[in-house]
C-alpha cells in the first residue's frame, strides 16, 4: 500500500490514506495485492478516498527497513531494460569466447608447433582470472558497484582480444588468455547475481544462458568458416572479437553509468542489518557455506565438462570418429545449439517441476545420451548425442542460481552467488586443461569416460543441496 499521511486541523490525530499498490511475485504469474489492515475508525474524504485514522503513536509504524520492496523485472523499474540488455550481449560475448576454443586449438597448436599439454595451457591459463574474479566480486560490488563490474568485464575483453589477435609469442598469447578469464568471471558473477534475483528467475536466468548459447553457437561455424572456406589464419577471427568488445565497453558503461557502490550498499541495507554482505559468511558460516560451496563445486564440474566437451569435441570426431575438418567442426556448432535451445525451452519448463527435481531428471538422461555416444563409433550418431546432451545441461547453470537464490538470505547472495558463478566458471580453464594432458598420453578418446565421470560427480552434488521448501519452488 502506498501511505500518506494529513494532519486533521489542530487535532492530535493524524489520517493515512491507503491506496492500493500492486506488487509481482517472482514465483507466481499472478499478480498479487498488498493490503495493510487499518486500525481504528475509517471515513470518506470529500475526494471519495477511504481514510483510516490513526492514534499518533510512533510504535505503530514498521521501521524502515521492514517495508516491503516490489521485485525487480526485467522491465521495472524501466531503467532495467536496457540495462538487461546489455548483460545479454556480454553473455553473447562470453559465449563467442569460449566456444571458439575447439576449432582454433588445432590450428594454434600447427601455427606454434605444440603439443596437446601445451596448448591446453589456452584452458588452463584463465583459471587465475576466474579465481581473482571469485574472491573480488563482493569488493568490486560494494566500492565501485555495478559500474564497476561492467567496466572491468568488458574493458578486459577488448584488451584481451586485441592482443591475441595481433598472434604474439605463445606465452604472451597465454596472458591474454588470463585477461580474458577476469572479464568472464566478472561478467559470470554480477551479472547472474543481479537477474538471479528478479521476477520469473529461472525464465531471465534462461534466457540470459540462452544468449551465451547463441553466441557459443555462433562461434565455431564464423571460426570454421572463416578458416577452412576463406583460407584466412586463425588469428583473423578475434577482428570479430574486438569490434564485438568494443561495443560491450559502449553499452555496458553507460547502461550501468548510475549504478554506483553506494548505491548497491544502499539497496543492501535494506534487506539486512548492515550495507555490507559478507562473502566469509557465505563461505564459512553454516548453513549458508553448505550451500554455497556446494553449487559452487556442482558448476565447477559442469562448466568444466560443457566446455571440454564442446572445446575437445571437433578434436575427437577428426581424430577418432574420422571427419572432415568441416562436417567436424559443424559437430561443435551442433552442440552448442542443443545447448542454446534447451536453455530457452526447459527454462520454462523447470520451474514448474521444481529445479531440484528438473535437475536430478536431466543430468541421468544426459548420462545415458554420453555412453550412446561413446559405445556407438558412428560419426552421425556421435554428432546427435552431443547435440542432445547440450540440450538437456543447458538448464543446469540457470537452475542453480535459482536454487541458491532461494536458499540463502538476500544480504548474501551477490557475495555467495559471484563466488559460484565465478568459481563454477574456473571449471572452464581446469577441466579442459586435465582432458588436454591425458590426451596426450592415452589420446584424445579419453574424452568420453571422462565426461561421464564429471556427470556423476555433479550429480551427487546436486543431490546434497539441502530440500527446496515447496512455497519457494
């Protein structure tokens, strides 16, 4: 209810005019009303509002931060849209990124001469910058805000991407690699710490992992192409990356221009005793640290095999299912789209049986579609169990920042959501680095057990998240 507050003449009583406010649950369709019961006497004012009147008594008002809050949209308040926006073209950004790591690593290993543990050093080498990334999100967060975190993330994009694409020595090539871990953690945490927390969470989540999606499949086919068609170096695909960068530099600052530290530590106290959320708390104190760390180790592990398994996978249907660089590299592509579609399609359909149930649903009939693949040496039987399996892990990332979202308390989910998110996202450099060096001794068919094996682990995982109360689901 919005209230407001007339002095009655000389009286000592004072009369609060009620006027309806509605307010959007993010776990319903329906909007709800919010009534507040009146106390004493109420009247008709000559304008035709209903008056209540109230004893002056200070006690009798809620303290300022008990009022309720109307939940964020993606479209209310309207500075949201384009502020959703942008964080959908970062993911698009990230997504280019990391999907374009499986069809160039055979032609930077020939360019620089490597071998497959050397050249996975690409993998491994922005896991230092999703590490940074995870332990500074909070102090990012609460000195330079939102602000911040669009500065940082897309600033280190560009950078990053300029220098790979002038081709310097390998090691240099390695640091900017790093870069470019820091600007994805970054993006990683703020950004699905924010949307986790709107209305209709699991459809934005999905849609903002949709947008990775689209632009992971986007990625290995210009990559392909431009190399095998167009006969141009591997290099000649980060010319895309830059000016893609440069316009995230653009729209992220200035959407974000107004989103400052003080007023992100504002809008903490609100929901909290105090304007600072303690990301030692989310990792320390029971039972927040319960959940925390285990979503965090549960996206370790399937960040870690989505991208193993779209990075090595034009590898593996060269060398061991026997196809054309082309028709291989289309595989990737086939991959990340089943990715993309089934963050789109089961976004919708998760919330409705509950994300603990969806997930310990998914990850079973992934299992079962990664030993078709491995058990079957056909090449186009191979091509669609992947591009299954992308469909049905697309909905696991989206999902768990809902789940944390729903199981900890507000003042500690940018600290404990970024620290998952970001964490979960150095499975992107670990992962893919440990397939690369068991590859080169046992081959690059090892690839199959291994995925397996992860699909397992986060499933277990999955499972020892606490019950998800009803009301919440």
């Amino acid at each position: 209810m919005a209230m407001r507050v007339q002095q009655n003449g000389s009286s000592s009583t004072s009369v609060m005019e009620l006027e309806p406010v509605y307010m959007s649950s993010p776990y319903s369709n329906q909007d709800a009303k919010v009534d507040i019961p009146a106390r004493g006497p109420s009247r008709q004012t000559s304008s035709g509002h209903s008056v209540a009147a109230f004893d002056e008594d200070a006690t009798s008002l809620p303290p300022p931060n008990m009022v309720a809050e109307a939940v964020q949209r993606w479209n209310y308040p309207r500075k949201n849209i384009p502020r959703v926006a942008s964080c959908f073209w970062s993911f698009i950004v990230m997504g280019s990124n990391d999907a374009a790591y499986g069809p160039l690593i055979p032609y930077i290993q020939a360019y620089y001469g490597l071998t497959y543990v050397i050249v996975s050093l690409i993998f491994l080498a922005p896991f230092a910058g999703y590490t940074a990334a995870a332990f500074s999100n909070n102090a990012i967060h609460l000195k330079l805000g939102q602000r911040g975190v669009a500065f940082l993330c897309s600033g280190c994009h560009l950078i990053s991407y300029i220098i790979i694409a002038v081709h310097p020595p390998y090691p240099v090539l390695v640091v900017a690699f790093m870069l470019a871990g820091f600007g994805n953690g970054i993006c990683d945490a703020g950004w699905n710490a924010w949307i986790g927390n709107m209305a209709r969470a699991n459809e934005m989540l999905g849609i903002l992992h949709g947008f990775y999606g689209a632009g992971a499949v986007i990625s290995p086919l210009v990559a392909t192409t431009m190399i095998t068609k167009a006969n141009l170096p591997w290099y000649a695909f980060y010319y895309l990356m830059i000016g893609m960068a440069a316009l995230e530099v653009v729209v992220s600052v200035s959407c974000f221009w107004n989103a400052t530290g003080r007023e992100y530590r504002e809008s903490l106290a609100k929901h909290s005793d105090s304007s600072k959320g303690s990301l030692k708390e989310a990792l320390l104190k029971n039972p927040g640290a319960r959940v925390t760390w285990l979503c965090a180790f549960f996206l370790l592990g399937y960040v870690g095999l989505e991208v193993a398994l779209g990075g090595w996978i034009v590898e593996f249907m060269i060398q061991v299912r026997k196809g054309e660089p082309f028709a291989s590299g289309m595989t990737a592509t086939g991959f990340w789209l089943g990715l993309t579609i089934g963050r789109f399609v089961l976004g919708f359909i998760t919330p409705k049986i509950g994300e603990k149930l969806a997930i310990t649903i998914y990850l079973p009939v992934t299992m079962g579609l990664e030993l078709l693949f491995w058990l079957v040496p056909q090449f186009y039987v191979s091509a669609v169990a992947v591009g299954l399996q992308g469909f049905f892990i697309g909905p696991l990332f989206p999902a768990a920042i809902v789940a944390m979202s729903k199981l900890l308390p507000r003042h500690l989910h940018v600290g404990a959501i970024g620290f998952a998110a970001a964490f979960g996202g150095s499975g992107a450099a670990v992962l893919p680095f440990a397939v690369g060096a068991v590859a080169q001794a046992k081959g690059v068919q090892v690839l199959q057990p291994i995925i397996l094996a992860l699909l397992g682990i986060i499933l277990m995982f999955w499972v020892g998240l606490p019950r998800i109360d009803k009301k919440k689901e």
